[in-house]
C-alpha cells in the first residue's frame, strides 16, 4: 500500500481503526492531571461504546472506506485513540516511541505490526520527544502542529526540517490541536479562537474561513469532526448547532451517537488514523 493524505477531506480510502475493547472501567480509573479533570468528568460504558464504534464503522463502510483493524492488547487502554499514535503526511507517517503518557507505550509496536502486513516501509520516527496526531492538521499549503500537552516543541522543530509547516502554541493544559481546530473543504475550519494568540488568529483568518465553536462547546469536543469526503462530515448527534452551522454551509452531515468515545476524551477524529485519501477526485 502507497500512503497519501495531502489534506483533511479528499475521498478516504483506507484508515486504522481499533475497538475499544480494553477501555477501563470508569470506576477504577481517576487521575489528577488537568486534562482528565477537564474532558474525563462522565461516566462511561464500554458495551455502549462498543456498539457506538460499531454504528461508526458500519457507516464509513458505506462510502467505501477500507477498515485497518489493529490487534487489541489488554494493557492498552487507550489503543482505540489510532489518531494519537502516528501520523502521514503526504507519502510518510511519522512517530515517536516515547509518549508524553506510560499507558500509551507499545501502541507503535502493535501499529508497526499492521504496517508490516500492509507493505507499508515509508515511516519516519521523530526522536527528539513526544508528538501525537491529534495536534497534526494537514493541509496542502503546509500542515499545522500542536504545541501543547502532548506535543513538544523540540519534536515539531524535528518534524519541520521533513515538511513545510506552522507551529501553533496551545499550551500545556490542551490536549490536542484537534480538539481546537479542524480543517474542512473549501477553506472553511472549525475553531475555537479562545485558545490561539492573536498572531495565529490573525494568521488562519488569514488563510481559512472560520465558523466558530463556543468554549462550552469544547468539552464535547466539538471540533472533532471527520471529513470522509469533501461532501461529508461526521459530527455527533448531540452537537445541534455546530450541525446546523455545518448543514448551512453546504456539508452532509453523517450524526452518529458518539458519547462513549467522547467521555473518554476523544471523538471521530481520535479514532481514526487514515493511511489514503484520494486526492485526485478533489
């Protein structure tokens, strides 16, 4: 297989996806670092979620998405978070072996497994710290990075010296670029503009067309909605107005109930790590 993703909505084709088999039970699970007190503060039910991801599957099947399930190892908790793991560029997919959380340790070998099989050799490991794909957004005038909890500076300077880019600082308190902006078809990007500077407020108004999530929007990470053409999106059912605004600007909108995912603290983008999107159609 030949990777390729030049941007965030040409026609998917292939993506990595995982069952959230291995999720722990809410009850035996609580930390004390900011982002599990801002995005983990619901309960969750992993039958629940399982049939959600089911619903989701099914749905990208339906456009013709080729599902790359990876092999679930119960010390793995987040696993089903593929987006975090790694990422591709243009023809290349990018890594770490460290990870800013232990949990997280071992996600690339199992990934590494998949690829194998796949015949996929173009990888590139960044080896200067953390970087995870949820702060990676690619577009074709130059992909935008992260700087927050999950992705360090010294490793987007690493990352920079392979492709064309900008860095956005986050902060160390927001856990993915993603989680505060996605890039849609036709110039038009979510954003919640609270958490840039104005220099790179003044630099995306510059280069995109903005419709605005609200801060309270955030924590149902309302950003995170999947592109899996350039006609549609998927978004969750419970997120009213950010469909509506979506639907009023021209786009399908694919609702799904997405809550489970979602009180773990990752949406449709989280959960799906795409190798090809046809670029050519669009």
């Amino acid at each position: 297989m030949k990777l390729h993703i030049t941007d965030e909505f040409s026609p998917l084709k292939d993506v990595v996806v995982c069952w959230g088999s291995n999720i722990p039970k809410y009850e035996d699970y609580a930390k004390d670092d900011p982002e599990y007190i801002k995005y983990h503060k619901r309960t969750w039910n992993k039958d629940l979620l399982i049939k959600q991801q089911e619903s989701f599957f099914k749905a990208l099947e339906k456009y013709s998405v080729r599902l790359h399930f990876l092999k679930t190892k119960p010390n793995l908790i987040w696993q089903m978070y593929t987006r975090d793991t790694a990422f591709v560029v243009r023809d290349q997919l990018y890594f770490t072996h460290l990870r800013a959380f232990k949990e997280r340790l071992g996600e690339m070998e199992e990934l590494a497994k998949l690829l194998q099989a796949l015949g996929i050799t173009t990888t590139q490991e960044l080896k200067t710290g953390t970087i995870e794909g949820g702060d990676v957004i690619v577009d074709k005038q130059g992909i935008l990075v992260g700087n927050g909890g999950r992705t360090q500076a010294a490793t987007i300077s690493e990352l920079l010296e392979y492709e064309t880019g900008r860095k956005l600082f986050l902060g160390e308190h927001v856990m993915h670029l993603d989680t505060r902006l996605t890039l849609l078809p036709r110039n038009y990007a979510l954003i919640i503009s609270e958490a840039f500077s104005q220099e790179d407020i003044a630099f995306l108004e510059s280069r995109y067309k903005l419709l605005h999530v609200l801060p309270e929007e955030a924590l149902d990470l309302g950003t995170n909605v999947f592109m899996v053409n350039p006609e549609t999106v998927f978004s969750p059912l419970q997120n009213e107005r950010i469909n509506e605004m979506l639907k009023k600007e021209g786009f399908n909108v694919e609702k799904i109930d997405y809550t489970e995912p979602i009180a773990l603290g990752g949406s449709f983008r989280c959960t799906t790590l795409p190798l090809v999107r046809d670029a050519s159609i669009y």
